[in-house]
C-alpha cells in the first residue's frame, strides 16, 4: 500500500488519573476509562466487547495489560 494510515497515540493525565476497566457483575459488560486518584470520578472512553477491543484501548493510550485494574 502507498498510503498507510497515521497510528494515533492519545494522552491522558498520568499524574491524577489511573486506567481501568469497570465490569458489570449481573451483565458483564466492560467499559474501559480513566478513573481520577482523588476524586473517584470515572471517565468512560470505550466499552470493551472482545480482547481486540481491549488491546485497541491499550494501543491508543499506551497502556501495558499490567498498568489496568478491574473494578466490578
């Protein structure tokens, strides 16, 4: 291909926030976002359906799998 796309690379604020991912314990549903350290306030950024999902969320923002907590 001559013209491939540009790889975005997003950013957040490392200092106050912390990424996590929020699971539903009765539907299971997964949302994946930034949770504020002194506030507790969570931003949702995309809701997470399979892995690849999940490995797009860490690709887009930089995130290794150790760096992500859960919280149900």
């Amino acid at each position: 291909m001559l013209f491939k796309k540009k790889q975005e690379i997003r950013t957040y604020d490392k200092e106050n926030q912390r990424p996590v991912i929020r699971s539903s314990i009765c539907t299971g549903e997964r949302v994946a976002g930034f949770q504020d350290i002194h506030s507790g306030k969570f931003t949702d950024i995309m809701l997470i359906r399979t892995s690849a999902d999940l490995e797009e969320f860490c690709r887009l923002y930089g995130i290794g799998a150790d760096e992500l907590s859960v919280q149900y």
